[in-house]
C-alpha cells in the first residue's frame, strides 16, 4: 500500500508547502498529490498542478508527484504535454499525470471552452498526451479542436516509456476513457463507497474486453481525512471538513455526486465516505478498503477550509508513526 497525501493549498501564499512535503516525507508517505481548480473563491484551492509539483519536486527526494486531477479540456494538450515531461524530468521521474473532464462550468467560461466540447476535447487530449510523451519522432496530430504539424516531442520524460497516465470522473463514459486511453482510474473524494463500488465493478466490465490484467493494475482511491489521538480531537476536527463541504457544495460548486442537502448533516455526509477517528479506527477502515477494492494506493486530505498549517501537521505526524507501520 502506498499512502499518500494533499499539501496544504488556498489562498495567497506558498509558504510552507515545500516543507510539508518534507515533514511527509520523512515520516512514509510516498506520494503527493494536488488537484485543480481555476476559478474559485476562499482557501481551498489552487490552480496550475504542474508548476506547485516543480517546486514540490526541487525540495524533496523521493515523493512520488501526482495531479489529480488536472482538468484537461482546459488547455491545450501541447501546453500539458511539455510541462508533465519537464516535471518528470526535474523530479528524475517521479511524475503520475492524472486528468479529469472537470465540472465547474464558470472555469469553461474563464478560459472560453464550451462545456458542450469537454468529452471531445478530454478523448483527444488523452490520445496526444499518449504520443507525444512515448514517441522520439516529430508528431504530426489534427482533430477538430486543435493541430500540431512536425512537433518534435521535447524533453523526453525520465519514465520509459512515459509517466502512468490516470483519468478521473465518474459516468460509464469517462471509465471507459480510462481503460482505453489510461493506466488506472482515480475516483474522487465526494462519492460514498457504495458508489466507488459500483463504478469499480463498471471498470471492471470494460477490462475484460482487454489484455490489461485486473492484478497488475494501480488502484488508487481518495479520501478526505480526520485523524486524532481521542475521539474528542476528532470531534473537534472534523468540524473543519464539514465547513469546506457546507461552503463548497453548499453553495460555490455543483458536483454530480454531491448538493446542497448533502451536506447539510456531517453524520449522513460521512458515512461510508470519509476517513476519520482515531488511530486504530482508521487503519481497521483502511483495511476493509484494501479488501473491498484492490487497493494499492491511498491518498487523503488532512487540509479543511480555515484548519491552521499546524493543525495539519500534528495529523500527519499521527498518521505517519501510528497507522502508515500499520501497512508496512
């Protein structure tokens, strides 16, 4: 099991973040993620994934840098493409590029792409990301929404013969995507596991139609989590991730798999959705998740809406001497 985790993100400042990373580092997390959002409001979010993972990279060693997810249909995937290769290369291949179709319309309209053109624009975005970062020839590639004519793909990524490729979301569709253009599908963090179930067992419907093997694939998972030394400093905590659900899909965004009522009780909201307790409750949830989905990758959310960086850090110093020597 590799665990892990979301940096500190939100508002004006990137201090702090790097040494977070190194804080986890030190204690077993092997991996840090960071996801993707343009236009939004408060302290939650960040945009541009692959530039925070650059700077994530020079000041750390050995995590491995995942986005997830990048929204794809918002650029252009030339743009993507030369930055994911020189990430693998500053980071001496530690990249995994995970995208996603993306579902707050106000960021399409920020960046004028119609949300009409996301499924076109995400299908022929995977297949470019795929040739550009495997091929040494110059590429030629046209489709209705962009063309690349002679492009001689540079750098070349460390990882041969290119950096794990995941795709994110939620309908049929965007899991068929991620067998016939993908290394793995990522879920999310908002749906509850009987979801996750499901669409897992959809994954595995259309991989049977393949020569991928079911064992030898990553199976990563994301999760918001709370973790305290007592159930008290749980209690307290995890007021912090019912705010960011309250403000976020209680108003800023509309997810498929989330709306205002949703949220409105944190009991009914974190049932079978969230990690959280204390120590020893989360490793028996961990386990149970191992055996429910093939788990090989776990990564979750300490940082909630107005939670201090010191608040953070004390739960990953929790997780990494008590649970993470759990899974060793």
């Amino acid at each position: 099991m590799k665990f892990g985790f979301f940096p500190i993100e939100g508002g004006d400042t990137w201090d702090g973040v790097v040494e977070q990373c190194q804080l986890a580092e030190e204690l077993g997390f092997q991996a840090c993620w960071v996801n993707d959002h343009q236009a939004t409001e408060g302290d939650n979010y960040w945009p541009s994934p692959l530039v925070r993972l650059t700077s994530i990279a020079e000041g750390t060693d050995s995590l491995e840098l995942v986005t997830s997810v990048l929204i794809l249909p918002l650029y252009h995937p030339l743009h993507v493409a030369q930055r994911a290769a020189m990430v693998d290369n500053i980071s001496n291949g530690r990249l995994t590029l995970g995208v996603g179709l993306g579902y707050v319309e106000k960021e399409f309209e920020a960046f004028g792409v119609p949300m009409s053109d996301r499924a076109g624009r995400m299908i022929e975005g995977l297949r470019f990301l795929d040739e550009f970062l495997t091929t040494e020839e110059p590429i030629s590639f046209s489709c209705p929404f962009f063309e690349v004519d002679d492009w001689q793909p540079l750098p070349r990524t460390v990882q041969e013969p290119r950096p794990s490729l995941w795709v994110g979301g939620w309908g049929d569709k965007q899991l068929a995507r991620s067998v016939s253009f993908s290394d793995a599908w990522v879920p999310g963090v908002v749906a509850d596991l009987d979801a996750v179930e499901q669409r897992k067992d959809k994954q595995r419907d259309h991989i049977e139609s393949t020569e991928q093997a079911w064992s030898s694939m990553d199976h990563p998972l994301m999760r918001e989590a709370v973790i305290g030394e007592t159930e008290a400093e749980v209690l307290e905590r995890k007021e912090y991730l019912h705010r960011t659900y309250r403000d976020e899909y209680g108003g800023e965004f509309s997810h498929p798999l989330m709306t205002a009522d949703s949220v409105a009780d944190f009991s009914e909201l974190a049932d079978d959705r969230f990690i959280y307790g204390t120590p020893e409750q989360i490793i028996e949830q961990i386990e149970a998740m191992q055996d429910r989905f093939s788990l090989n990758q776990l990564a979750l959310r300490f940082h909630h809406s107005g939670m201090p960086p010191e608040l953070v850090e004390d739960q990953l110093r929790l997780f990494g001497e008590e649970v993470i020597p759990a899974f060793d």
